[in-house]
C-alpha cells in the first residue's frame, strides 16, 4: 500500500458560499493526499455538503469565494461534467437516477458507447456493469430497470457509476446511510483497493464507527467553519462529539421499560409481498404482532424484504394477508385505507417520497392533513398557522418561519418535518422507515426520544433500520428477516448483531440447499 503523500492532491483553500444572506462556509480550508481517506464531519447544517458540492462543481466557479487546487494548481469547475474530466468524483447524498432506464445504462450514462461508435450494445454494458458489481459486491441484476429498485439499491448503482470512471479523486456523501453491515463491509473492502491505488477519498458520514474503521484524517466543520482537524491516533468519538455540538457525549439510546400487559395494536398473518424481479425476493407468509407502546425492529440485510413488509402493511404494493388494527381486521388497499385505519408510515428516501419542495415548510406539515383545519371546504389560515407553529416547536424545525424553503433545510430538520406531518394525524400504530437516515448525531438523539415518547403514549411502532446497534438498543423486541421470511425473534438482553448476522447466514444456507436439492 503506497504511503499517504504529503503533498496535497486536492485542496480547498479559504472556501466561503453563502445562499440568500445565510453564511453556509466561513473561509474553509480542506485538503486531501492520494491514497487518504478524509472524514469530513459536522451536524447537518455545518456546511459538508456544500463544501462537497463545490468541489465537485454543482455550486460553479464564481458562485463563492476562495481557491480549489488540484495536484497543486488552481482549477475552477464550471459544472460536475468539468470536474469528472479532471478526475473529480461524487456520489451524493441524494439519489439520482434514471428510473426508466436499466440498472447498466445508469452505471454507464453518459458513456453507453463504451469508445465503439454510436450504436449501444446492451450486452457489452450489461457485462461491464455485471463486472463492476462484482468487484464491488454488489447484487443486482445490470438487466432490470431502476424503477423496480429500493432506495438503497438505487445507491449503490450511484457509487460504481461514480467507480466506473476512475476518478483520481472521489468525495461520497453518506454513502452507507442506507446499506447493512455486509453491504457496508464490501463497500469498504472497495474503498481500500482505491486507497491502495493511490486514489484521495473525502469521505461525509454521521457513522462515527465507520470513521473509526477506514479514515486516515478527518475534519469537523461547526456553524460552517473548521473546527478541528484530528489524526488518526487521535480519533475518538466523544471528542468528535464534542467537536462537532460543543457538547459531551450523552447516553446515546434513552431507557425505555417495555409493555407489561398491552393489547395487539397490530397483527399481521399470512402477509406476501411479490418481489420485483431481481430487485427484491418479496414476502413470504410473515406474521407478527406489535402491541399498544411496544417498538419492534425489522432487522436485515439489503433486500431481505424489511422494507417490503412495511409498505405491504401500508397499502404501498400489492399485498395479501390479514391485518388487524385493535383487534379488527382492516382492508388495506391503498395508503388511505391505512391512514384510516391509524396507521402512518415515514418513508425511507424523504428526498423521493416525503418532501415536497415546490411547496414550504408549514405545507409540508399539513399536506394531508388539512380536514380538520377546514370548514365547508376552506382552510382556516389562522388555524393551520397555529398547527404548524405548535408542530415546528415539538419538533425542534429549526426554519426562519412556515414560509421557509424546504430545500435548505438540513436533513436532520427535513426529516423532522416528516414527523410532524405523521405525527399530526395521532396515529395508533407509526411504522418507521430508516427513520435516522442521513440525520446527525444531535438529530439522531432527538429521534430515538421521541419514538420512547410516542411508545409511552401508547403508539405501537414497527421500525426498519440499517444499523443494527440502533434496533438492538432501542426497540423492545427484533425480528430477524431474511428472504423475505421472519428466521428468528428475540427480546432486548436476549441477542445482538451477531445474532442476527448468524441467523441470516444460517437462512440462506438453507436456501441455497433446498435449492441444491430441488435441482437434482
């Protein structure tokens, strides 16, 4: 592995942008060597993803202030498409794909000739993304439209498209937020190749594990100016912590007693999801029940079917089985019916099915919502302003008013956004997709209070989430999916990480020798 050069290979110097009178960067300087991974970490809001996206050119040249150097020499990227022909890559945080295209075409958009003249071959792209999978341990079929992929699916088509090119210098923004500890672990396996290969990585998470586990450096941005820059033999997390919110480390999941003696605010029987093909394996024949302020956690790897039991219960995808809500079974059909039925959901990509960002923050919140703040038809204005104001200041939304554009908002306040929507209903039964995605460690906090909060006020909730530390140490009881089957349960105190990864790998031993029998 070639040692880390000392001499820059991609630099920022006195890098200031500011968006409507707002300051988002107060003279940042950053600096990345070839064959280095640097952290770059901050609350949302600090600045990160700005900084990142003038790098990369999305903010042009002559839209801020300060000096971009490449290999020593100043560079001014009129767009992404300048950047990637220095050499520059991005994933980021957002997903950006082409749905009604195939897997393959995504991976190589922009570049489907492949250097043969202007006619596609499908195959040759289908065997090139094929490769590239492969070598990033990712399984998805090149063949199957994107359209039919999950959010997290859709993620990791942008990491190889990024890949693909072989940028000298690549930037990801929360890439793992939605991926499980395998897939995270063949993304860092690629990360390392790179590394070797003497590419510079700056690399934007709120996983400070992951820090820990693969950067070399890392820089903390607060109120859009660096904080501190830390070593490696100084990495610590409550000194990121506290590098980060100016305050220490607090217990990172609140107590929470599980219920004694509640009834079934929900029960599943016999639910099947189909699967799309090659996306996702579907749900087969699950059953489970959540009572009245209990938590219960989906835990599973990428397309083992979690997220799919979630939108069958909500009505998002066809789905058969029996559901019932206080002990009545319900038809759900459609998204309605289970709104109606108590049932909210908050979906995993807010980018794609939350927020609306033609309309402000207070519509936001009352999109869908807005029958009980109307009379003969009309919306009492005075009245929604009071919900709106009542639900920013439970929430914490920190925005300048209602009128307040959604687009700058940090991901941490866009997803409390979302909240306060589901939450306006006063739903029974709150099932949570993700529901810390992409948020800091300050907003993460905030989340898991208040889904305790809810959980003592009765709310039964079902929660999918990627990293296993946070299911095992908030929810009262995991169940364990793997191929779209429940393959294990366990209560708090009773299992860990380990537990689930070995009842995954046992589940799809079994499958791979039912299905050596079944072929001979």
């Amino acid at each position: 592995m070639p040692e880390i050069d000392q001499q820059p290979l991609f630099s920022a110097v006195g890098i200031a942008k500011s968006f409507g009178g707002v300051q988002a960067l107060r003279g940042v300087d950053l600096d990345v060597s070839a064959g280095e991974i640097h952290a770059l970490l901050g609350q949302n809001g600090a600045g990160k993803s700005t900084l990142v996206k003038i790098l990369n050119g999305v903010h042009p040249s002559g839209s801020y202030s300060g000096t971009i150097r490449l290999d020593g020499q100043p560079v001014a990227f009129a767009s992404p498409a300048a950047a990637r022909a220095s050499g520059v890559g991005y994933v980021p945080q957002e997903i950006e794909v082409l749905e009604q295209l195939s897997v393959a075409e995504n991976v190589f958009a922009g570049r489907t000739g492949l250097g043969e003249g202007m006619l596609v071959s499908q195959r040759r792209l289908q065997r090139h993304a094929a490769e590239i999978f492969e070598e990033l341990g990712i399984d998805i079929d090149p063949r199957v439209y994107v359209a039919a992929l999950t959010s997290a699916q859709r993620h990791l088509v942008m990491i190889a498209r990024a890949i693909v090119l072989r940028p000298r210098v690549l930037m990801l923004d929360e890439p793992t937020a939605s991926l499980s500890g395998t897939e995270v672990d063949a993304l860092f396996a690629v990360l390392r190749r790179l590394k070797a290969q003497g590419v510079a990585m700056i690399y934007i998470t709120h996983r400070l594990p992951e820090v820990m586990a693969i950067c070399d450096r890392a820089t903390v941005l607060r109120d859009g100016k660096v904080a501190v820059q830390i070593a490696r033999e100084d990495f610590d997390a409550e000194t990121f912590i506290f590098s980060m919110s100016g305050q220490r480390m607090q217990r990172l999941f609140p107590e929470h007693a599980a219920p004694v003696g509640t009834k079934p605010v929900l029960e599943v029987n016999h639910l099947n999801v189909p699967g799309h093909r090659g996306a996702i394996h579907g749900v087969r024949d699950v059953g489970f029940s959540v009572m009245a302020g209990e938590i219960v956690g989906l835990a599973g790897l990428l397309g083992s079917g979690r997220s799919e039991i979630l939108h069958g219960i909500y009505g998002r995808v066809a789905a058969t089985g029996e559901i019932g809500v206080e002990g009545k079974r319900v038809d759900i059909r459609t998204p309605r019916d289970a709104r109606a039925a108590g049932i909210a959901l908050l979906t995993e990509d807010r980018k794609r099915d939350g927020l609306l960002f033609n309309l402000p923050v207070g519509a936001n919140i009352t999109i869908g919502n807005l029958g009980p703040l109307a009379r003969n038809g009309l919306v009492r204005g005075g009245q929604e302003r009071s919900a709106i104001l009542a639900a920013m200041r439970a929430l914490n939304v920190k925005a300048s008013s209602p009128q307040a554009s959604v687009m700058h908002l940090s991901g941490g306040n866009q997803q409390k956004l979302l909240f306060a929507r589901v939450l306006m209903r006063a739903p029974k039964l709150l099932l949570l997709d993700e529901p810390t995605k992409g948020v800091d460690a300050a907003t993460r906090h905030e989340i898991y209070r208040l889904v305790v909060e809810l959980a003592e006020k009765g709310v039964g909730l079902l929660v999918v989430a990627s990293e296993l530390e946070e299911l095992i140490g908030l929810c009262d009881r995991c169940l364990t999916i793997a191929d779209g089957r429940i393959v294990d349960e366990f209560r708090r105190g009773e299992g860990g990480e380990e537990r689930v990864l070995r009842a995954v790998a046992a589940a799809q031993a079994r499958d791979r020798e039912t299905t050596m029998q079944a072929s001979q």
